[in-house]
C-alpha cells in the first residue's frame, strides 16, 4: 500500500482508504461546520443546520458531476470514455432535494401542502423535479438534453440563495455564473482525470480542459468579488458566521488556484500534471462543502439591517 511517487497514483486499497477517510473528512465539515463557525457571534442556533448543510453539499456534488461530465464528454475526443455518473449524480441530487423539502417540514413543523406553498419549498420541488428529469435524459439516448433541467436546477438554486430586495436580478444573474463555474471546474476535472486513468495518458485532453477552466476560473473570480462585495459588510468579516465560514473558502480557493497553476505549468513543461490535478479535485470538493455552509449561516447583510 505505497505511492509510486511523491504524489503518484495510488494503488487500489490506498485509494479507497483515501476516498474512505476523505467522505468521513466531508461528512464531519458539513455536518459540524455551522456550529463551528457560529461559536461566540450570538447568533441564533439553526436548526439541523448540519444536515441540511451536508444534503446541499449533495446536490451541489450531483450538479457539478452531471454538469461536468456533459462538458467533459467534449472535451474527450476520440477514445475510450469512463462510465458515465450522470443517472445516479442526478437521481443523488433529486434525493438530497427532496430531502431539504422533508426536512423544511419537519422543522417548520408545518404539513407537506403547506410547504409546498412556500417560496423556498417550492423552489426545492422545482430543484428536485429537474433533477429527475435531467437522470432520465442522462440514460436516454440523447443525453445532452439534460442541459435544460440542469439549467432550471441552477436557477431554482440562485432564486432560492437569493431573497433579498435589494437588486436581487444582480445576486441572481451572479450565483447563476457562479454556481454554473463552479460545477464545470470541479466536474469537468474529474471527468479529465478518469479519462486520463482509462486511456494511461491523454495530455491533450488535459490541454483542452485547460484552456476551459481559464475561463472559468475568471467568471469565479469575477462573480465571487462581487458577491462577497455585495453580500458582507466589512465589519461582520469576523464577527458573523458567515463570515468566517466565507474567509476559509476564500483561503481554499487561493490554495486551489496554486494547485491549479502548478498543474498548467507541469504540463506546458512536458511533466506530470495529473498528481496536482487530483489534489486539486480534492479540495475542490472541499470547497463546495464550505459553499453549501454558506448557504446555511444566516446572511449577514441581513443581519446588519
């Protein structure tokens, strides 16, 4: 059970200890990370704030999986492709939002009609519908077509982030870039790095994600500025739990960006760019469990008013 290299491709027990200890790492970070960061704020306790936090990492988890694979599948080019994850990443999604819908009720302590009739319930039956949908399009014979419910599911998503009256088209038409970014670089990558494992090589494949995630990664830059801009009063940096939790994104999205300047320059010189590629994927990951604790803490512009 020993790595070829410093960072080579681990051999088939280490890898499932890795993905092991890795879902265990995911699984406590989303389910303690709210209390952790509203320790000593004063800010009210929110209830099953875990639980909804780790459901929300889900359906982000299937969005940028189905999303990346439809982009990757371009990218690829002629030969052989990996097993396709998009059916059980959209049917993960469309369970993880029914069960923010079940758990709405439950805490509400409010029937499933009447939840339905509220704005953010029906907003997550929208969600899950289209996720639905987007798994029977994936194992059609037409899966590209699973682009429209994919796009519904990122709207419903930013209608559902976004409920403040101040300018909300702009928060919106932001999260929309945002989250769509977001699921290519993380989805796409992983679709890059299975294809890569299948055909034992494959530079140029990753030369084309590449030159994708450049544009990406600006649309995040971009967007991420100015939602942060928009959204966290200077003075509650520290004081809120939303800030706090956006402050640690912000220092993994530095430490990803590295990552992914190291693979780039890896592969323009000839070397190996496949073992910072896969510990970029990895903290990608952790980066939408921390996005889906934002999406949980209370919005401090909210909070300030």
């Amino acid at each position: 059970m020993t790595l070829p290299g410093p960072f080579g491709t681990p051999s088939r027990p280490t890898a499932a200890i890795l993905a092991a200890v890795a879902a265990i790492a995911v699984t406590g970070l989303a389910l303690l990370g709210a209390g952790l960061a509203q320790a000593g704020t004063g800010e009210l306790r929110i209830p099953a704030a875990g639980t909804t936090a780790l459901l929300r990492f889900l359906v982000l988890a299937g969005l940028a999986v189905h999303v990346g694979e439809l982009a990757g599948h371009r990218l690829a080019g002629e030969g052989p492709r990996p097993r396709s994850l998009s059916v059980p990443a959209a049917v993960l999604a469309a369970a993880a939002s029914a069960g923010l819908l079940l758990l709405l009720a439950a805490v509400s302590g409010l029937s499933l009609p009447v939840v339905y009739g509220l704005r953010e319930g029906r907003l997550l039956l929208v969600t899950a519908n289209a996720f639905a949908l987007a798994a029977l399009c994936a194992a059609s014979r037409r899966p590209a077509l699973a682009v429209v419910p994919l796009a519904v599911a990122v709207v419903a998503e930013a209608l559902r982030a976004h409920t403040e009256t101040y300018t909300p088209a702009v928060g919106i038409g932001l999260t929309v870039v945002h989250l769509t970014g977001a699921s290519l670089w993380l989805g796409t990558l992983l679709y890059v790095l299975r294809t890569m494992r299948l055909r034992r090589g494959g530079r140029d494949v990753l030369l084309r994600y590449a030159r994708m995630a450049a544009v990406v990664y600006a649309a995040l830059a971009v967007t991420g500025t100015a939602s942060t801009l928009r959204r966290l009063p200077l003075d509650a940096v520290l004081t809120t739990a939303y800030g706090r939790i956006l402050l640690v994104k912000l220092l993994l999205f530095g430490g990803v960006s590295l990552l992914a300047l190291a693979a780039r320059s890896r592969m323009l010189s000839g070397g190996d760019a496949e073992a910072p590629a896969r510990i970029e994927v990895a903290a990608l990951a952790v980066v939408v469990v921390v996005s889906a604790l934002l999406t949980v803490v209370p919005d401090p512009h909210w909070i300030a008013t």
